[in-house]
C-alpha cells in the first residue's frame, strides 16, 4: 500500500466533498497550490505538520486521511 498516495486520495476526496478548490484550501492552510497539488497527487511526502493542518482545516481526525 502506498500511505503517500492514499493520503493524497483521501485529501482530495474530502476537500471536493467540501466544494472546495485547491486555491480555496490552500489559501485556508497559508500553503502554496502546487504543495496541496503534489500532496493530492501522491508526489510529495506529507509532514507531520502538514497532516494535522490538513485534518483541522477539513474538520477530521488525522487518522482519517490515512485510512484506506
């Protein structure tokens, strides 16, 4: 199982079930849109801290954007 990509599954699938864009989010987060874009596509390894502001700005547990 690759965690990276099922994590930037799991972040895009709940960001869209928030209507939001990766503009939209990334601005909430003070990320850039192309990280949140890499992230999404499983091309950048999440931190920590960047999975835990992730799981806070879309209202979840971390643990939930790493589950498969």
């Amino acid at each position: 199982m690759d965690v990276v990509r099922l994590f930037g599954e799991n972040v895009r699938k709940e960001r869209l079930a928030r209507d939001l864009t990766q503009q939209d989010l990334a601005a909430k987060l003070g990320m850039e849109r192309s990280y949140l874009s890499e992230l999404e596509r499983g091309r950048r390894n999440p931190t920590v801290q960047a999975l835990g502001r992730l799981a806070d700005a879309l209202e979840l547990e971390p643990w939930e954007l790493l589950r498969p």
